[in-house]
C-alpha cells in the first residue's frame, strides 16, 4: 500500500468509486461523489422521465434519484440489500452545485487507477452511448466503465427530458379531452 | 229274550224256579188237604177210642162196684172192713157214673145215639140207690146179715151189666167201623194226592227238562261244543299248540271254541311276525354290536388323536402366550419411540428456531457490517476529498472496509451455514415428522398385535378346553360305545331267547296253507268289517305273492 502510494505521488491517476449496475462494474470520478447512502427507499414522483425514480430526504435537503439503468436504456434496477444510492454533487448551470442520487446495485471501493490503464471508450461492444463514456479501465482483469458523470447526468438534457414528459402529458390530456 | 248267555240261564232257572215253586205250593195245598182230613180222620178215633175206653172203664168200674159189693155183705159185719169197702164201693160208683157221663158226648160225635148210654146211666144210678137202700138194712152185729141183704138184691146188677157189656160192645164196634172207614177215605185222599203230585212232578220234569235242553243248546252255542272240548282246545293253545284243529260248525261264526280258532290262527301269524322280527332284531343288533365296537375303536383313537392335538393346541398355546408377551413389550418400545420422536421433533423444531435466530443476527452483523463497508467507503470518499491531509484517514478507511468486509464475509460464511443447518434441520424435522405416522401406525400396529395375540391366547385357551371336553367326550362316546355294543349284545341275546320261546308255539306248516286257511275266515261273512280286523293288512297285501320259506324253517 505505501509503495503504491508512493507511487501515487509520481504517477497521474483516476481517483474513482467503483460499483456495480447490473452485470457491469462502472467507476465514478469522486470528485462529483459526496456520499454513499443505503437505499431506504424513494418517494415517486409523478410526471418525471422514467429514468428519475423518485426523490429522497437527505438530511433535509430535496434529492432526485435517477436510475442510471433505464438512463443507460436498460431496464429498472431490481431493489436489493446491497442496492445504495450515490450521492452526487453536480455544477449547476446557474453555478453552484445540486445534488442528484443515483441508484447503484452495490458500491465496490475507492480506487486510484493509473492514467495508463485507462483506455478510449470503444466504438462498438457497449450498449451505453459513448459520451456517457470516460474511459475503460481493467481493474483484476475486469473491464471497469469510467462514466462520463456530466454528460450521463446533464441537467439539461434532463430538463429537456423533463419538459418533453410535461408536454406529452399535456397533449395527451388534450387528445384526450 | 235276553243275549247274554247269563241272561239266558237265568231266565231259565228263573222259569225252572217258578215251575218248582208252583209244585210246591199245589203239593203243600195237598197236604195241607190230607193233614186236615188225617186229623180229622184221627179226631174221630180219638173220639171214637176215648169212647170206648169210657165205656169199658164203666163196665170195668162196675165190676168192681159189683164185687166192692159183694165184699161189704160178705165181710161187712166186721165195722172196720165195711167202711172201707163202702167208701170202695161209693168211689167205683162215683167212676162208673164219670165215665159214663164223659162217653154221653162223645157217642153223638161217633154217629151212635147216646140214647142207650143215658139208659144204662139212669139204671146205674137207680141200682146205686137200690143198693144204698138195702144197705140200710145191713146190721153189723149180724152175722147173717149179708144173706139177707142178698137176697134182697140177688140179680138186680144182672141186667145192668148185660147192658153195659152191650154198650160197650157196640161203641167198640163203632170204633172199628170208624176206623175203617177212616183207613179207606185216607186211602183216596193219598191216592188223590200221589196222582196230582205225579202230574205236577211230569210237568215239572218236563218243563225242566226243556229249560235245560235250550240252557245247553245256548251254552253248547256260545261255546261252539263241548265245554270239555273247548277246556281242550285252550289247553292246547296254552300249551303252545297254535296248529290245534278246532271243530267248529260251519255256520258258527260267533262262538267261544270259532274265537278260539280265529285267536289261534292270529296268534300263530303273530308269532310268526315276532319270530321274524326277533330274528332280525337278532341279527340287526349283532350289526349294532359290531358297529358299536368299531364305534368304540374309532372313538378311542380319535380320543388319542384329541389328546395330540391338545398337547400340540398347549404348545401353540405357549407360543401364542410368548408371542403375546413380544407384543407388548414391543408396545412398549413402540409407545416409547413414539414419544421419543416427538420429542426429537419438538428438539428439532427448537433447533430450527434457534438457527433461524441466528441467521437473523448474522443478517443484523451483515447489516452492521454493510454499514460499516459504506461508512469506509463514504469515509475513504471524504479523504479522497481532503486531498493530501486525507491520506491516513483514507488507509484507516481502507482498514475499516477491509475489517467490514472479512465480518460480511463471516457473516455470510455463518448465515450460509445457519441456512445450512436450518435446511438439514428442516430435513430432519420433516423426516421425523415423516416418522411419527409410522412409528405411530407400529404402535397401533402392535398394538393390535398384542391384542391379537391375547385374544389368540384366549381364543387358544377355549380351543383347549374345547378339545379338553372333545376329549373327554371322545371318551365317554367310547365308553358309551362299549356298553351300547354289551347291551346290543344283550339284546342279540335276548332275541334268541325270544326266539326259543317263540319256538315253544306249534305252528301250522305251510305257509300257503296258513293263508288259504285264513280265506276260510274272510269268506263267509264280508258284510262284516269287524271280522276283517283280526288280521293286519299287510298280511293280506302279501296273499299272492311268494313267500320266503327261509324265514320260516325254524317253525
């Protein structure tokens, strides 16, 4: 440990929290990560995209809680014991930051990979859009998903989304009126 | 006319008796006739002897009076002499005058007339006073006054005395006369009377000889002949001779000696029939002897073979009782089981809970631990965030999440065996719980095992004391049998002795002879159903048809 620290210290690296959604083993820049909190359970909220599963009390403060699966285009996440949501910390666009959770199936560790490790995000042999993508890295001879928080979670895109669900709602109501 | 014999006879004899009796009173009115005419007859000489008696006491008396008389004048001079032949004198005097006075009546009743006695009476007397009168001159100091006085008197009782010898003479002849006549009236009057009594004696010998005839006739026809005969003939039959020939006419069908005969002939075929059935008593009870005995020997070994079996039902018995005892001890053992199983069971089930506790404290030291493994993780990120002053805080995090991680290890390695177990456990459970219905069902199982068996023992119980009484009676049965074989045997005995004494009858030979004689019974009166009762119809049955002589030959 002290040697790869050492090591640490000369050599660029990618701190990250890694965890697993689905069969896959994903990574997290930590800087974006505040907290890991145990699933407790959410309070659905209606009119939201799919991917939005619900919001939570955190200490006081109102917190949307995406399922990173159905934003990958997957199916929902299967709530389990070990299922945790990651308390993430995003730049707003008016500055500052907001907070958004997202549901994990299990959180794995906290690791420093070396820049070395890591790879482009390929072209093909993933189902998630490549700007979701940061990078591949092989952590124990496993492909670990480096995501590309920003862009999976752009509050804008989010936004938009959210207003398209509104107006589809709308315009439904209208067919249907 | 009475039927009866009895009747008969006696209406006879009553006849007889009335004939006997009429005689009789005719010949007592006879001689009740002849006895009146013989006392009559007798009276009259009676009469007629008193008479004459009478009269010849006075003739007699007289001459004494006479000689009295004489006596006084010959020897009265003397005072003394004279007193006594006078009082003499006045007595033969006084007897002269009584008897003719009791003569006076009695010459009337003789048919005489009493005429010449009163004469002779009158005269006597009148010589009595004569004779007193002269005696008054009698002196005693005379010696010659007898003379004198003679002759005063001398022939004067000469007349009377003539007389008197007269009377009595003709009252003798009268006697004689009335004797006569008498003998010759009783003379008829017996002639009379033996000449009814002969009539009334041929009537009476005649009638009775009639009653006796017909007596005899009745008698002869009840008897059917002599009694003598018939005294004969039933001796012969009491003697056993049953061939006896009885003589009987051929019209009589209804008399003593024809009875005799037909009792005879129904003797002889009943005898023939006992004699018969006595011969195949004989032999029938010779065939229940020797069925008897092989009843006996049959009965004996069957007791033995009962015997067998009872000692072999003992056995079984004890087998039965043996195995009765298995059954409740495996019962037992059974009930026990049971109740071990359900405790195994119970434990089981308390193990089961107690794992389940476990794996829900080792789920709670997971849940601990998942914390613990976050809180490193959230505090390896809060390091992470304070950059370079975070490292040692990030290494203690590490540690921490390594520590959380070897407890979720265990935990799990714990939980996974506490499922484990609980799944062993559960298998255990089931398979006990599995268990019980059967050990359960063994329970009863041998339970009804152990009742059989009882039930079996006694059962087995009541089979020995059946064959116990089969025995027993087996037995008896062979006793029984053995005296049923001596009183068969007795029997057998018995009839040989009846027939020897049926031998004794005389039978008539031939059969066939025996049944044309009975034709002679049947034939001459068939209105007569009573007849045809003397013979049992089974005889007539076998009229034509032959005969076995075989039976027969001992007759």
């Amino acid at each position: 440990m002290p040697r790869q620290l050492d090591s640490a210290k000369t050599i660029a690296t990618f701190h990250c929290v890694t965890f697993m959604l689905g069969e896959d083993l994903f990574g997290i820049e930590i800087g974006f990560v505040r907290e890991v909190i145990e699933y407790e359970g959410v309070t659905p909220v209606p009119m939201m995209p799919i991917f939005v599963r619900g919001i939570i009390n955190l200490r006081g403060a109102v917190i949307p809680v995406l399922d990173l699966s159905v934003r990958f285009g997957r199916g929902p996440t299967d709530i389990r014991p070990s299922t945790c949501i990651a308390i993430l910390s995003l730049p707003a666009m008016q500055g500052g930051y907001s907070d958004i959770g997202i549901m994990l199936d299990s959180v794995c560790t906290v690791l420093e990979i070396p820049l070395s490790d890591i790879g482009p995000a390929p072209t093909l042999g993933t189902d998630i859009r490549n700007d979701f993508i940061q990078g591949i890295a092989t952590v124990d001879s496993r492909f670990a998903i480096l995501l590309n928080v920003q862009n999976v979670l752009s509050v804008t895109e989010l936004a938009g989304w959210a207003q398209a669900v509104v107006e589809q709602h709308w315009a439904g109501d209208e067919e249907q009126l | 006319m009475p039927k009866t014999l009895l009747g008969k006879v006696s209406a006879m004899a009553g006849i007889a008796i009335l004939c006997v009796i009429t005689i009789g009173v005719l010949g007592i009115n006879r001689l009740d006739a002849l006895r009146n005419s013989i006392m009559e007859s007798s009276t009259l000489a009676d009469q007629a002897l008193q008479c004459v008696v009478a009269v010849d006491r006075a003739d007699t008396h007289f001459k004494t009076q006479v000689q009295d008389w004489k006596d006084i004048l010959i020897r009265g001079n003397d005072p003394e002499l004279f007193a006594k032949y006078k009082e003499q004198f006045v007595v033969e005097e006084s007897i002269v005058q009584a008897s003719l006075n009791d003569a006076l009546p009695l010459m009337k009743s003789i048919g005489l007339a009493d005429g010449d006695v009163t004469r002779l009476r009158d005269a006597h007397r009148d010589l009595g006073m004569k004779y007193r009168a002269a005696l008054n001159q009698f002196h005693l100091s005379d010696a010659n006054a007898g003379k004198k006085v003679d002759a005063l008197l001398r022939g004067i009782d000469r007349e009377t005395g003539q007389e008197m010898e007269r009377v009595t003479h003709t009252v003798t002849a009268r006697a004689i006369e009335l004797s006569k006549i008498e003998r010759a009236r009783a003379e008829l009057s017996y002639a009379s009377a033996r000449d009814e009594t002969l009539v009334l004696g041929a009537l009476g010998a005649i009638i009775t000889a009639l009653i006796s005839m017909l007596t005899i006739r009745n008698v002869q026809n009840s008897l059917g002949g002599d009694p003598a005969y018939a005294a004969h003939v039933v001796r012969q039959v009491a003697e056993g001779d049953l061939a006896v020939q009885v003589r009987v006419r051929a019209s009589d069908h209804s008399s003593l000696l024809y009875s005799i005969k037909v009792m005879a002939f129904s003797l002889s075929e009943t005898i023939r029939d006992v004699s018969a059935i006595s011969e195949s008593i004989g032999s029938a009870s010779e065939q229940v002897s020797a069925t008897a005995n092989s009843l006996s020997q049959t009965a004996s070994e069957l007791a033995s073979s009962v015997e067998q079996t009872s000692a072999s039902i003992e056995e079984l018995a004890a087998t039965v009782g043996q195995n009765a005892d298995n059954a409740r001890v495996t019962e037992n053992i059974a009930c026990k089981s049971t109740s071990s199983a359900t405790e195994s069971g119970q434990a089981v089930a308390e193990m089961v809970r107690a794992m389940k506790e476990i794996a829900s404290r080792i789920t709670a030291i997971n849940d601990i631990a998942n914390k613990t493994d976050l809180l490193a993780i959230n505090a390896a990120i809060e390091a992470a965030r304070a950059g370079e002053h975070g490292k040692g805080f990030a290494t203690v995090a590490v540690e921490v999440r390594k520590l959380a991680e070897r407890s979720q290890k265990a935990a799990k390695e714990i939980g996974d065996l506490a499922a484990h177990s609980v799944g062993v456990a559960e298998q255990a459970g089931t398979l006990l719980h599995e268990m019980l219905p059967g050990i359960d069902q063994t329970a009863t199982l041998v339970q009804e095992i152990a009742a059989a068996s009882r039930e079996q023992s006694v059962g087995i119980d009541q089979i020995n004391a059946a064959v116990t009484q089969i025995s027993q009676g087996m037995q008896s049965s062979a006793a029984s049998s053995e005296e049923l074989s001596a009183t068969s045997e007795e029997m057998s005995a018995t009839a040989m002795q009846l027939q020897e004494m049926m031998q004794r009858f005389r039978l008539k030979g031939g059969i066939h002879d025996t049944y044309a004689h009975r034709a002679e019974f049947k034939s001459p009166r068939p209105a007569k159903k009573k007849q045809a009762r003397l013979f049992p119809t089974v005889l007539d049955d076998n009229l034509d048809e032959p005969v076995d002589d075989s039976k027969f030959t001992n007759y």
